[in-house]
C-alpha cells in the first residue's frame, strides 16, 4: 500500500514537474514571438518632427515614441545610467564616446534603402567603418559653426568678413558664444592657428589664455538658437557664434544679417544616427532610421530647419531660392570639402572643467 502511494505521488509530482516545464517553455516562447512595441527615437528636439516618421507609420502601422535631449552630455549620462533607447541622434564628434562606453552595436547599410543617397563625403567620414556594408554612425544632416552678425550695425564686416569680431574693442558686452566646448574650443583655437584635436598641453595653454581674453567680450554664452536669434533681430547683440539654423531664421524674418564664410574655412557639423547596442528589435531600429532619410525629411530638413540634409538627392528638386537663402551651393561635397568637419576632443572632461571655471568669470 505504501509502495503504491509513492509510487502514485512519484507520478504526480513527475506530471506536476512536466507541466511547469512545459509551461515555461511556453512562456519562454511566447516572450520572444511577442511584439516588441514601436521603436523609441532618442533625439534633438526638431529631428522628431513627423516628416522623420512619416515612412515609418506608413510601414509599420505604429507611431514611435520620441524623446527630446537638450545636450549630448545628459543624453550620455541618461544612458549610462540605464536608459535604453532603441534609434539615437548624437553628432559625429560625440558617437566615439558611446560607442567606446559599449552603448551601440553596428549597423547593416544593406538593410537601409536610403543609405545610398547620402552624399558620399559623408558615407566615408574616417571612423564611421564597422566592417563590409556596416558602420557606428548613419550621417543624418550636417550644418556649420560660424558667426552670424548685423550687416547694419557692424558695416565695416561686410566684404571683410573676420572671427575678430568677436574680440574687437568697439563690440565689447554685444557679441557671445555658444555655451558647448565642441563648437567654442576648435573656433577659438582655429582662430590663433592651433588645431583644437590635435593640442600640446603649450597649446591647450595658449587656448585658455584667448578663452579667458574672450570672457570680457561677451554679453551672453548659450547654446539655445532662440536666444541667439532674439538677441540679435533686437540689436542687443551685433554677432553671435552660431549655427547657420541662427542666421537662416533671421534672414526668413527680414532681418539684416549675413553668416561669415572667412578665408580658412569654417566648421561642419555632421549628426547621425545610431543604434543601442540592447535595442528592443533592430529590424524596427533600420526602418526608423530609413525613414529619418526619407526624401519627404530630406527636403524638410533644409527648408523647414536649415541644416543640410544628408540625403543629398532627395533635395533635387528644391528651388534655387532656397539654397540662395541659405548661403548653401547645390554640391554638398564640394561645398563640405572646403570646410573642417567638428571631431572628438580629446581630454573633452578636463577641457569641460576648464571652460567652466573661464565662464564663470563673465
């Protein structure tokens, strides 16, 4: 009786084993057919416009969730700390940090229908490589770094156009700068000869040291293009350091302004996007980023924003008046190889320290 009743419990336990294997199996399955949910794009703020979406939602029937960052250090920060994003929007200067800090996985051009009709400048920028048909970053748009300034209030700039604006005596307290070191280190270092990427720790001096002259200069630093803008359609300020979004805003106003393009060139920018290397499902990470290439945003990109779009052949029915305004030639890569395209700093911390302490005393 007793050898029947274990026998019997044996049974039962053995069946009630099988059914929570069984059962766990199918959960097990059911997680990985399950759906993923939309894809979620990390990114500045205009770059999350619908006209980015749009061949997405058309696709995929799913609108994807958006979230803004200010700058790419809290963007960093945020995922280091755990955030996970599946599509994100740093610049070309700033994805080294992410990639080396493990925070994104390679991505497959082959899976990208729009990847060609990036202009090949930007398709081979050194470092983008991640082997055969894959790369770190996709170039999404790219602008420049110069100085917007009152063709009215400052006449003798015109046809002469100079950086030392910014320190000439009779502008004092009625310039500024942007607030990042990626754009306010290389152009001031650009300016007295020194290679901000390539820097001794003598030119790294030399730089503070001009840093330091420009503080009593200024009226304001800000990276916010609004107050850029505002500060300069009133006159508060005659010139700004600024991106060409800056001055093409103010001219679309009426103001006038011109954007300086001075003998040795000025800086590019290129932004991209990229991939978290823990991405809820890639295959909707590729097609987000294909449409973040669309034509449609392409075309929006240069008249709706003013950045240049990276998909050089999606504008190719843009009128002329709007490169015109813009100040931008229908040849992205001959107008981007006269320029000098904005890179990773090294010692970028030390040198954050440092502009911040310079800063401090404006």
């Amino acid at each position: 009786m007793r050898k029947t009743i274990v026998v019997v419990a044996a049974l039962v336990v053995l069946g009630f084993a099988g059914y929570v294997l069984l059962s766990q199996r199918g959960a097990n399955t059911f997680a990985k057919n399950a759906p993923s949910g939309p894809p979620t794009l990390f990114q500045w703020e205009s770059y999350m416009d619908p006209p980015f979406l749009a061949e997405y939602v058309a696709a995929r029937k799913e609108t994807p969730e958006v979230a803004i960052f200010a700058d790419e250090d809290e963007a960093f920060a945020k995922m280091r700390a755990g955030y996970k994003p599946d599509v994100m929007g740093p610049c070309y200067y700033e994805y080294p940090r992410w990639q080396e800090a493990g925070l994104l996985q390679p991505i497959d051009t082959s899976k990208i229908p729009n990847w060609n009709k990036i202009s090949p400048t930007l398709r081979n920028l050194p470092g983008i490589s991640a082997g055969e048909n894959k790369v770190w970053f996709v170039p999404h748009y790219w602008g420049n770094t110069s100085i917007t300034y009152r063709t009215d209030l400052a006449p003798e700039y015109n046809g002469k156009e100079s950086w030392d604006i910014l320190f000439d005596p009779k502008y004092k307290g009625r310039v500024a700068v942007l607030e990042g070191v990626d754009d306010v280190v290389p152009f001031i270092a650009h300016m007295i000869g020194i290679d901000a990427y390539n820097m001794a720790p003598g030119d790294w001096e030399k730089v503070q040291a001009k840093l330091k002259e420009l503080i009593p200069q200024l009226r304001f630093v800000s990276s916010d293009e609004t107050t850029l803008a505002q500060s300069l359609a009133s006159g508060e300020i005659v010139a700004a350091m600024s991106w060409r979004v800056t001055y093409s805003t103010l001219r679309a106003e009426g103001h006038p302004v011109a954007y300086m393009n001075p003998p040795g060139g000025i800086f590019t920018y290129v932004c991209g996007l990229v991939i978290h290397k823990d991405a809820k499902d890639v295959d909707k990470a590729l097609a987000l980023i294909d449409s973040s290439l669309s034509d449609e945003a392409a075309k929006y990109t240069l008249t709706e924003i003013g950045d240049g779009p990276a998909n050089t052949k999606g504008i190719a029915d843009v009128e002329d008046e709007v490169f015109d305004d813009l100040g931008v030639p229908r040849d992205a890569d001959a107008f981007l190889a006269t320029g000098l395209f904005q890179q990773r700093l090294q010692n970028k911390d030390a040198i954050v320290n440092a502009w911040t302490e310079i800063r401090a005393g404006l």
